[in-house]
C-alpha cells in the first residue's frame, strides 16, 4: 500500500523558563506523527534548548531518539533544581497552585536582583543549566548539515537588534545566550559581542523560517498568552502581565509584517508565490497558560514539567485533529486580528466580526 508523503512543517518555539516543557510535549506528538516531517525550527531561550535537543536527538536517530534526547534535557533540568533554595512554599502547596510567589528563596533572589546586579552577587556567572545543556546535548549532530535547519534567537546587548545563529556555528555559547536572564546572569560573550535573553528582540524569530528555508507551513508553539481578560490589580498581577507582553512584542511585530505582505500581495495582485505559499499555525493552550503564573516558570519540579508535557501533547491531538487537512492549504491563525486595533475605524468594514488568533476569542 502507498503512503502518503509526509507534510514538512517549520516550527517556531517560544521561550518561558520551565513553561517550555508545554512544547516539550507538544514536540512529541509531533514527533509521534508520522505524517508530519520537520523541515526547520526557529528557537528562543526555553525554545532554543528544545530546539537543539530535538535536532541532536533526530541526527541520531531520527523521531524516537529525538523524543528520548527532549525527556532526558527535561529531566536533567528537574533534577539540577531539585536542591535549589527557589521551590515552592507550604502555602503555595496548599493553595493547590504551581506557583514560587510565596517562595522565601524567590523573595530573597528578586529582593537582590533589584539591588544588586548579576556581576556583583553572581561573579563567577553560576548557571546550572549551563552544565545540564553540556551534558545533553551534542552540538555536532546540531550542525549536521544534512539534518534539521535550526535559528536561534538573542538579543545583542550593544545594538539591541536580534542576533540570529545558524547552523554549522550553533554552539553551547550560542543556547546560553539565547537564554541568558539579564537580571540573574552576566550577558554571554560571542566573538566580542555580549548578547541577553532572545525574548525582547525575536520570541521567537519568524524571518528565518520566512527568508532562508523553502515555502510552507510554520507552526508556531506559544506558550506565552496574547490575550487575557481580566484587568491585573495586584503588583504579583501587574509584573506577569508586563512579562507576557515584552516577550510577546517582538512576534506581535512580525506577525503583522507578515499580515501586511499578504495584504499588499492580495490587493496590489502582486507576483509573489514565494510567500503566498507560506501559511502559518499556532498550537497552544489558553485555559492552562492562563492560569499559571510568572513565578512557576522558574519551577522545575517533575510533577509540574510531566503535568505541562501532557497538556502540551494533548493541545497538539487537538490542533492536529482540527487542522491536519489544512497543512500546505491555508493558515489556521488568522492573522487580521493584528490590525484590528491599529487601524483606524475607516479601514473596517462596517458590522465585521472582530477576529483574534486561535482560542483567545474562547479566553475571553
């Protein structure tokens, strides 16, 4: 019996400290499709440490090795933290929620970073995670030149401008950067330049995916809310709203460039199949993301990173059930929503249903 070929899809990962062990799961449903074939990913802080352990992961052995490759960085992960002083309290437990706010060892940490910087209490720059990406992951299979072209994504300190390594020079160096806190960690020295966190310039970076790989299908797997619909009151509220929105600012900004070139393709009835070709997708999960808090994603715990991984797997069932048929045919993020508040009232049509991306208009 012939099978059908395999669709290719580019992934886009955000990044969100242990939050990305919702993508965790939701790269291996993907990864245990068999009708899917990953062509690309494109990576930020969290996104960038998946992105590199699946890419080992399928250069040595294809999906199954690169599902055992995700489990074993996730677990390293949990176990580095399992003696930090960052965990969660009694009360924290008792409410029944993931969150570190009521941490002792985060109150204490947030009290010094506000004070002091991480030049001053962290002078020999100690990052565990630094060590648990060493041990995982082998940085040649990454820059295999035939496997999966992977971008990653960091914020050049001096210019401010994204900063985007490629493959055959992704190194260890190149995930720290990409994930580098500018509040708890030095900025990470590359060949002269000093580089943070990607999440403030490219969280993550389409234009890889849009400019330097073949016309298709990108799949974007966000694990940080656009939309919530509560106004934040307490200070706890206020600092995870200002979070969410700074590391979505960047995708906001690309996702409307991109809306604006279909725009000017359709309506000038340009000669652009290139881009016409390109259709792009979101799996994510409102209703978990939104109940979970700033603080829980410097929670490491097991229980939380399994509980994320399996909401993750199953956000990515149900995107794949509703939108499998749809991939090389159309986007399923509907990408006018970015104008809508923008524009002005002329430029709608009069009586038009406002449009939001995928599960917002549920959220609200």
């Amino acid at each position: 019996m012939n099978r059908q070929p395999k669709k290719s899809i580019k992934l886009a990962l955000q990044g969100g400290g242990a939050h990305g062990a919702f993508t965790w799961g939701v790269l291996d449903q993907l990864l245990e499709d068999e009708r899917l074939q990953i062509a690309a990913i494109s990576g930020t802080s969290a996104g960038a440490m998946n992105a590199v352990a699946l890419a080992d992961g399928m250069a040595a052995g294809g999906p199954a090795e690169a599902r055992k490759r995700l489990e074993s960085f996730w677990s390293a992960t949990s176990a580095a933290a399992r003696y930090s002083p960052i965990q969660r309290s009694p009360i924290d437990m008792m409410m029944g929620n993931w969150s570190l706010d009521y941490s002792p060892g985060l109150m204490f940490m947030e009290y010094v970073s506000q004070h002091f910087s991480p030049y001053d209490f962290n002078p020999f720059d100690f990052n565990p995670l630094r060590d648990v990406v060493a041990g995982c992951i082998d940085f040649e299979r990454v820059n295999d030149p035939s496997g999966i072209r992977v971008f990653l994504t960091a914020t050049n300190v001096r210019t401010g401008r994204p900063k985007i390594f490629r493959e055959p020079d992704i190194t260890l160096d190149c995930v720290m950067a990409s994930a580098c806190l500018p509040f708890l960690f030095k900025a990470v020295e590359i060949d002269g330049e000093a580089y943070w966190d990607g999440g403030y310039m490219g969280n993550p970076a389409l234009f890889p995916l849009v400019d330097e790989c073949e016309a298709g299908d990108v799949v974007l797997i966000q694990i940080n809310p656009f939309h919530r619909p509560e106004v934040p009151r307490s200070a706890v509220d206020i600092r995870n709203r200002l979070n969410e929105i700074t590391f979505n600012a960047s995708l906001f900004k690309e996702l409307r460039s991109l809306a604006f070139l279909w725009e000017i393709i359709h309506h000038e009835n340009l000669e652009r199949e290139r881009y016409r070709d390109i259709h792009v997708h979101a799996i994510h999960d409102a209703a978990t993301m939104l109940a979970l808090r700033v603080s829980s994603k410097l929670n490491a715990e097991w229980a939380f990173l399994t509980y994320l991984r399996d909401q993750g797997r199953e956000a990515a069932r149900d995107w794949l059930s509703q939108h499998y048929d749809d991939l090389g045919k159309r986007n399923t993020l509907d990408l006018s929503w970015v104008f809508s508040e923008s524009l002005r009232p002329a430029h709608l049509e009069e009586g038009a249903e406002r449009n939001y991306p995928i599960g917002v208009a549920a959220a609200q």
